[in-house]
C-alpha cells in the first residue's frame, strides 16, 4: 500500500549513528585543516613583512597600503587589517622555527596564538602555555583566564618529600601536579574564613576547585570518615586522580603551616592505603593547604614524614601580580577592529 511506512533494517539506526559520527569527525578534521592553513599563511606573511622591513626599511605607511589592498581583494576576510598584520609579523618574530610553527602553533586557533603574543614576552614561557593549551583543549576563555592566573608559574612549586617517597618519574610527575599558591578568590570569601567555611565554599563551587587542581582530579567526598581502633578521623577532602593512579588527601588549614600538620596528614594517608587503596593502586599523597607557610619550616617538616605529602599556600584574595601584557593591542582591541572593518565591508565603505 502507498500509504505504508518503508520499512526500517534492524540495523539503521546504528549505521545512521556511525555515519553522523564520521561526518562530524571530518567536518571537526576539516576545520582544523583550514585553521592551519590560515596560521601557516599568517606566519609566511609576517615573515616577509619582517624580511622587507629589515632589507628595505619597510615603514608603517606601506603596511597600511597592504593591509587596505589586500581587504580590496579579498572582502570577505577579516583578518587584513593593519594591526592584525602587525600581529602576523609579532607572531613570524615570536615563532622563527617553522616546524615549531607547523607542530604546534598552527593547531591552535589565531586568538590563542594573539593572547600568547600580547601576554607573555618569554619565549620558553610561551612554548610551555601553547603545548599546554593544544594537549589540554583549552578554549580561548581558559587560556586567558589561566594566563591571568599564572598557571604554569606556580605549577611545581609546593614544598614536597615527593622525591624521596615515590619512586621516579612518579615522583616528579606528582611534584608538577601540585601547585603552590592555590587561588580561591572565585570563593567570595575574605581572609579571615574559617576552615569549615572554606570547604563548605570548595564544594558548592567544586567545578571551580577542581579546574584550579588542574586535571587528573576527580572528587570523591568531603568529611570523608575512617574508622581506626574504635575512633572515628574525617579527612576534609578526598580525590582521586585519574593519571597519578592514586587517592589524594587534601588538608586545610586556616592558619600557618605547623609541623605537627603533617604528622596528622601522614596517619590519613596511613589509614587510607591500609583501608581503602587498591592493590594495583599508587600510595595515596597529601597535600596541606594552608594560609601560609615557612617554606623551610615545612622542608624541615616533611622530611622525616614516611608518606608522600606536600605543602601550599591558598589565597582566598588575589595577591598575584597580573601577568606581564606587551605594547601590543588586546584581543578585545583586534576582534573590535576586525568587526568593525566587516561592517565596512558590508556597507561597501
């Protein structure tokens, strides 16, 4: 009958889920191909600005004559405006190695590669945010608020026996997990919180927290209870992370680092490899978070603790210098241009 529905193989469904997963995949592959495309272009571009200028002495007034022949040409595209070709020929002088250019700078999007030239001058600096920006995905928002933060500064810097309780590369992977200070002024809390008040903000904003961890963090509980003898311990926060392959205890405390913090620290840990760690499990790790801390007072410390544990700072108000921004316009100042050359465009001004 004409009017009867065809009919369906017992099979469709997943062949029709498997072919949007292929197109999305090569529409994803396409676009990132084009991406590099662009950066490619926008580096051969400021390579050869920067050639002419030092062979020629190519001035500001033959660049503008550039930028206004090429957006002729090609209308359609944005990114031929004066600055943003100052910005190719920044990034040709910040990445003169093409195969650096090609590996790495070309699969990230053009406004990371902005942020990268605008916020940071060292170049070593700059090659560990974009390796770290490509590996992790970060969007643009992240970068940005990871470069205002100063992400990779203090990654690595908390006080830890790391080196001589776990065994190597284990140990040095677990020293870059943790940083020293930890931000917490998305909290809204002022200096003067109490412990307790502390956690209760980590865990309603346990997204923000664990972005701050940094990856491999995965929350497992607060007030996390361990029976020992016939007396019950709470650990403040308990994680595990997901690379390290082990618990992580967290400790807070509201007050500056004392040593006999890590001796509380190191029975938690005991208490957790004994009852809850799995065989194929790494030893569990500890950090104490605290206000403040003397960094020798904390190395004396943890040196005659048998568990591996670290020692960081908090900070509840941001104190951290804002990140070093070059002469450069903002990627605010560039997409506003860009825009606003578009509706030029448009109009046919």
């Amino acid at each position: 009958m004409s009017g009867t529905p065809p009919t369906v193989p017992p099979d469709y469904a997943d062949w029709l889920a498997d072919i949007k997963t292929r197109v999305a995949a090569a529409r994803a592959r396409a676009v990132l191909a084009a991406n590099a495309e662009l950066i490619r272009l926008y580096w051969q571009i400021g390579r050869e600005i920067l050639t002419r200028q030092a062979a020629q002495g190519w001035g500001s007034k033959v660049i503008e004559r550039l930028a206004r022949d090429l957006r002729a040409e090609f209308p359609e595209m944005k990114g031929f405006s004066r600055r943003n070709l100052m910005y190719m020929r920044d990034f040709a002088d910040a990445w003169p190695d093409a195969e650096i250019v090609q590996q790495l700078a070309a699969q990230l999007p053009w406004f990371h590669n902005v942020l990268l030239l605008t916020k940071l001058k060292d170049p070593m600096l700059r090659l560990r945010y974009a390796e770290l920006a490509l590996a992790e995905g970060w969007s643009r928002a992240t970068l940005e608020a990871n470069l205002r933060n100063q992400w990779l500064e203090r990654q690595g810097q908390a006080v830890t026996n790391f080196a001589s309780r776990l065994p190597a590369p284990h140990s040095a992977l677990a020293h870059e997990t943790l940083k020293d200070p930890y931000l917490f002024d998305f909290l809204g809390l002022g200096d003067a919180a109490h412990e307790r008040e502390i956690e209760n903000a980590l865990v309603r904003h346990i997204t923000r927290f664990l972005l701050e961890l940094g990856s491999g963090f995965a929350f497992v509980g607060r007030q996390f209870r361990l029976e020992v003898g016939d007396q019950a311990f709470f650990i403040d926060l308990l994680f595990y992370h997901t690379r390290l392959k082990c618990y992580v205890v967290v400790e807070l405390k509201a007050t500056e680092f004392k040593p006999e913090h890590a001796g509380q620290l190191n029975f938690y840990l005991t208490a957790v490899d004994r009852q809850i760690k799995a065989a194929d499990d790494q030893p569990t790790i500890g950090l104490l978070l605290c206000k403040t801390k003397d960094r020798l007072v904390a190395e004396y410390a943890l040196h005659g603790i048998d568990k591996p544990m670290g020692v960081a700072e908090y900070q509840l108000v941001r104190t951290l210098p804002e990140p070093l921004v070059t002469s450069l316009p903002t990627v605010e100042e560039l997409e506003s241009e860009l825009g606003a050359i578009e509706t030029r465009t448009i109009r046919g001004e």
